[in-house]
C-alpha cells in the first residue's frame, strides 16, 4: 500500500545538508546518463495553470511525477512516486515544502561550484516563499558574515531578517534598495516573482557569483541582459527546459546577450565534462528552473526515511 506523506514529514525527514546531497547526486547521475528528466509541461485552466514535471532515478529505485495547480486563490501541490524496477505507487507526498528545498537544495549544489570559496557576503533579492531555503543552503555552503535582504515590501523584508537572524545566527539586514543589496556582494540569490528584471548588469563585481531562482517563464526575468553578458560562466540545472522556460536566459539571447552554446548544465560540471570556474575574478550565473530530477530524488530520500520511522499513513487504495 502507498504511504501518504504530509508537509510536516516533509519537514522532518529532509535537512537541507541531506536535500543538497541527494540533488547534486541526482544531478550527476544525469549527466552520466543514469537517470531521465523530462520538462516541465502546462495546460490551461479556466483561470490558471496546471503543471507537471517527471523523472526517473533508477538508482534509488524510484520515479515520479509531480504536479501542482497555479490559479488566483494560490498553489497546490502534489508528488506520486514510483517503485522504478516493480512500477508499484509507493508514496503520494504533499509537496510545496518538498519543492521549497529542492530549490535551495540545487541553489547549494551551484553554490558549492561555482562560487568563490571566500565568498562572504550574500545579497538575498526577495523575502517570500523560496527566501528561507535559499538563504540556508548559502549558508550551508559558505561561510556568510553579512546577508542583505531587499524586498517589494519592506515590512516583509524586516520581519524575515529577524526571524533569519535569530534562526541562523548571521547578521541578516534589509536594504533599501536592490542596488544597495547587490552592490560589492559576492553572491546573489534572486528570488522573486518579478515580470521586469530586477538585478542590473551595472552592479555586478568581478568574481559574484549569481543563483537567479524566481522566474521559470519565458516572459518573465529578474536579470537585464547586461547581467547574463557580463556572465562568463552561465549554467542550469537541465538546458532542455532553460530553452522552454527561463525568461533571464531567452531575452538576454533576443538581445544579443547570450548563446546557447555558451551555457552548460550543473550535471555536467560535476562530472567535469564542462568547466567550472576557472578564476576569482569570473562572473558565474546558475539560472534554476526547477526540476523532476531534483524532486524525485528528495521524495525518494524522505519515503525511506518515513518508512524507517514507521512515519506516515498506509492507503489501501482499494478503498479509496
């Protein structure tokens, strides 16, 4: 019988350390040619989206999907993961917080890659849903003495630097602009639901390194194309859904900022059949879309991890 997997198991059975790992395993396996990821696809509703992402990860015995509704009233998430050898249903898993560390999860991968090993000051574009896990995976994988936060909504901003502090034990302050935020920082993490680009090329040092997270639309951007130019390394986590989806990348390309050639995916610098960065003085970019590689691998992790710890609930789906 599958096991029903709640938010709060979620919570319990997926560190961030342990998600991290699982999804740069995961990541690699792809590029090895050990594990399939297929895009994201949409459907129309009447007033929003449906959306589904699946993947296969053989090694862990495990596929699924994922999908997930986007209209007014909000979103609602839902992940279905299969036994990869017997096909046998073995977990359904609500899943908005599976796919809230998932994404820091791979913004930790391409943080441990790509940026500077002294990298120390991280400005956190946005104070919303993806904020929590995108700073704690940065944190994770560098050794931060000063986060600035900058968000639409100061009060937002405020709160969230408090809580972070007293969470984290940094010193986590809200700026007044994203300018002010961005300036002299030695990462970014963009992460906003933002149509217009938000992080101006003017503003990026020699050696930043950028984890552009919010946008996975083809119209929609936080980065000017000055930013993606002035990139010398650009990376994703699957470019078979970056060329579909990724906003930052398409309009940058539309205004002769960028080549596809030129991008390369995390996968791929992980088993060094591309490179990483090569310099201290590199501009690096990691554009993430978010995908069922990622997710898969997460879910798998957490269904064994329920399973040990009698955690969850049977469904005898007979039943049902």
């Amino acid at each position: 019988m599958p096991l029903l997997i709640r938010e709060r198991e979620v919570s319990r059975f997926l560190p961030m350390r342990d998600a991290i790992a699982a999804v740069e395993a995961a990541l690699r396996e792809h590029a090895e040619g050990r594990a399939f990821c297929v895009p994201r696809t949409r459907a129309r509703l009447p007033s929003g989206l449906l959306h589904t992402l699946s993947a296969s990860l053989p090694s862990q015995d495990a596929c699924g999907l994922k999908a997930y509704t986007s209209t007014p009233s909000g979103a609602r998430f839902v992940m279905l993961l299969f036994s990869a050898s017997e096909g046998t249903l073995q977990a359904i898993l609500e899943a908005e917080r599976l796919g809230q560390i998932r994404t820091g999860a791979a913004t930790g991968v391409a943080s441990r890659l790509l940026a500077r090993g002294d990298a120390k000051v991280l400005a956190l574009l946005g104070s919303g849903f993806q904020a929590e896990a995108q700073l704690e995976a940065c944190s994770l994988m560098r050794n931060l003495s000063e986060v600035r936060v900058w968000s639409r909504r100061p009060e937002s901003a405020k709160q969230f630097c408090e809580r972070m502090s007293a969470r984290l034990g940094l010193s986590i302050n809200a700026a007044l602009t994203s300018e002010e935020a961005c300036r002299g920082a030695d990462l970014i993490v963009t992460a906003t639901s933002s149509r217009e680009p938000l992080l101006e090329g003017a503003w990026l040092d020699p050696g930043v390194h950028i984890n552009a997270v919010g946008s996975n639309h083809a119209r929609r951007r936080e980065l000017d194309a000055e930013a993606v130019r002035k990139c010398d390394l650009v990376s994703t986590d699957l470019l078979e859904q970056a060329r579909l989806e990724s906003g930052d990348l398409l309009e940058a390309e539309k205004e002769g900022a960028f080549e596809w050639q030129n991008a390369s995916e995390l996968g791929s610098i992980l088993v060094g059949r591309s490179p990483g960065r090569t310099s201290d003085e590199q501009r690096t970019l990691f554009k993430s879309n978010g995908i069922a590689l990622e997710d898969v691998a997460v879910a798998a992790l957490v269904y064994r991890r329920a399973l040990d710890g009698r955690a969850g609930e049977h469904i005898d789906m007979s039943k049902v």
